[in-house]
C-alpha cells in the first residue's frame, strides 16, 4: 500500500495557503501573504510529486506486462 502525503495531495496545503494568504491582503500583512503563498507551492509541488510517482508506476508495470507477452 502506498503511503498519502499531505491531504489529498497537497490539496490541504493549498487551500490552507490561499487563505492565509488572503488574510495577509486584507490586513496589509505581507508576512502572512508570503506564507499562504509558500503554502499554495508546498501544495503544488505534493501534487506533481504525487503525478510523478503515478506515472512512474504506470510506466513500471507496463514495461513489466511487455516482456512477458505470450507467442501465439
């Protein structure tokens, strides 16, 4: 089994980003903007991290069922 990293991917940190940094723009706090932005690319990158490992498996099981076709 796999193991999950990070809600649904990443799904959590961006949202979690976009509010803090939207928190930042409505109270002037470009600290806290900054941080909800970081958050939104920790989201990001958990995503295409996530994407990655998909396709690599992807392309590991079918180089496997290639080398083990049977002649007909």
């Amino acid at each position: 089994m796999r193991e999950r990293t990070g809600g649904r991917h990443g799904t959590a940190d961006k949202m979690k980003g976009k509010a803090k940094e939207k928190t930042g723009k409505i109270t002037g706090d470009e600290r806290t903007r900054g941080e909800g932005r970081t958050e939104q690319m920790k989201g990001k990158a958990k995503e295409a991290l996530h994407d990655v490992k998909e396709n690599l498996a992807g392309a590991k099981d079918s180089l496997k069922g290639k080398g083990r076709r049977k002649a007909h």
